[in-house]
C-alpha cells in the first residue's frame, strides 16, 4: 500500500467533485474546491475521522470494501476504481464483484432522493437504496453473503415474502426464477449466480421445481402490490434504468397521484422506517 500516493489520489478525485455532481446544494459560503472532506465520508458511509486520517496521510490500510465504498462516494470510473485499489494494495477486482457502481447511475441516483429508488445488481443484490426505498422495502445493507440476493432470500427466507400479498407470491417466486436463469445462463458455472443457483437447489424443493421448468424472464419490473406493515397496501408503479456493462438496474417505485397508493407512499416517506405503534 502506498499510503501517501492514495492520500493524494483521494484528495484529487475529491477536488474534481463539485457538489452539484452528487445532489449537494453549493451554498453561499463554500471556500472548499470541490467536495469538502466531510462530504465525501457522508457519501462514503464512513465517518469523516476515517476519512480524514485516510486523506493525511495516517490512516489505517483500508479494507476492499471500505475503498469499493469509496469509489462510489467519489464517482469514479471503472478505470479510476482499479486505480485506487492498485494503491490500496490490492489487485484489480473482477466484474461485478465489489459492487462498484456507473458514475451516469449514481448521477441519476442522486437526482431521485426523495424517490423510492434503489439500484441493485442482475443477482438481486441492493446496492444503494434511498431513505424512502428502506422505509418501503427494508434495509437491504443488512444482509451478507448469498442473502444479499434478494433472489436467494425468496426460497430461504419466509419473511422475505410478507411485503407481497399473498396471493401474489407465486408469480413473484416465478419471476425471480426467471430472472435467475437468466444470469446463470449468461454467466455460467463457477459464477456467483452459479453459487446461488447451487445452494437454491439444495435448500428449497420449491425453487428445483421451478427451475426444472426453464422460466424465461419476461417484463420482471411491471405494476407491483406490496402489503406494507405500516401504511398497508400500496400499488405501486416500477421503472427499471438498465445498464448492461455493469449488469445494475436503478429501479424506482412510484404511484399515481391522486390515488390511496400515493397518499401512503408520501406517509411513509414522512414516517420514514420509524414504527408507528407499539408492539402489544
């Protein structure tokens, strides 16, 4: 690792950032060029010490997450990312697998915080989500390993399913499969959809019967009912933003005005994830 080249290199990327590129308001009194310090850790989800102390240089060797985590603070290119894990002392990460987000995606993300939107990988996996997003869907940055997969949590998790009517489930378990075999399909063994897939087989007898029948993904965003624990039922609107280099969809929730849906999807985004009653 070579720490004082990647302080530099943080502290340049940082000064390239005007606040308009990630949501910020400028302000009136803004001294700083480019992003403050401060600024980039918020975006980061780490704190500005960290932060600051990676930056001095005397921080400690960041983790692969922690500089995946911040080359999505920072926007950076596929090319300025394999750069920055170079200097972390680490080799260049392979397609897909530090969750390394579009610069374009995220621009268009930061454009939609008070949306329910959410950007998630080809496998299910949520990678950012909005504030509305996790009063909506639930905080998907809990979960590690094959459970980051939505996909995978469908057959091994029965929770996962509550927010779906239940008469709805089936065709949802259905599209989820579709879309899995997809992936698998295209990425092939030994591929991570290859590990899900694997594991789904031996877990869940629902899933082997579904994938023995060789579902093809068709429109897998369309209008979606969700039976929220806190607002109740919403139908709601879906619109997926699709890059395919990256294989990350920016998919957005929403409702038409003037409807039940909608005047509960502006409660939740009032209440955010905070209970309103308290548990018997």
């Amino acid at each position: 690792m070579d720490r004082a080249r990647l302080a530099e290199y943080l502290r340049t990327r940082r000064e390239a950032l005007q606040p308009e590129d990630v949501g910020l308001p400028r302000g009136q009194r803004r001294r700083t060029r480019g992003l403050r310090r401060e600024e980039v850790a918020v975006l980061s989800d780490m704190s500005i010490d960290y932060y600051s102390r990676l930056e001095q240089p005397r921080g400690p060797h960041p983790s692969e997450q922690m500089l995946g985590a911040l080359a999505r603070g920072l926007r950076l290119s596929l090319e300025e990312r394999d750069h920055l894990f170079q200097l972390g002392g680490y080799a260049t990460p392979r397609s897909g697998s530090s969750g390394h987000l579009n610069p374009g995606m995220l621009r268009i993300f930061d454009g939609l915080r008070d949306s329910a939107a959410q950007v998630v990988s080809h496998l299910g996996e949520t990678m950012l989500q909005t504030r509305l997003a996790v009063a909506l869907l639930g905080d998907a940055s809990v979960h590690t390993g094959l459970a980051r997969s939505m996909h995978y949590r469908w057959f091994t998790d029965p929770a996962t399913r509550l927010i779906y009517p239940e008469e709805d489930r089936a065709e949802q378990g259905r599209l989820i499969v579709a879309d899995l075999h997809a992936s698998y399909t295209r990425d092939g063994k030994g591929s991570r959809a290859s590990s899900i897939v694997d594991s789904l087989l031996d877990a869940s007898p629902e899933f082997a019967g579904l994938w023995e029948g060789h579902p093809v993904a068709g429109t897998y965003c369309g209008p979606i009912r969700l039976q929220h624990p806190q607002v109740g039922l919403l139908e709601l609107d879906c619109q997926r933003l699709v890059d395919p280099d990256q294989s990350q969809q920016l998919v957005v929730y929403t409702a038409s005005p003037g409807t039940a849906s909608y005047e509960r999807l502006e409660l939740l985004s009032v209440i955010g994830g905070q209970r309103i009653y308290e548990s018997a």
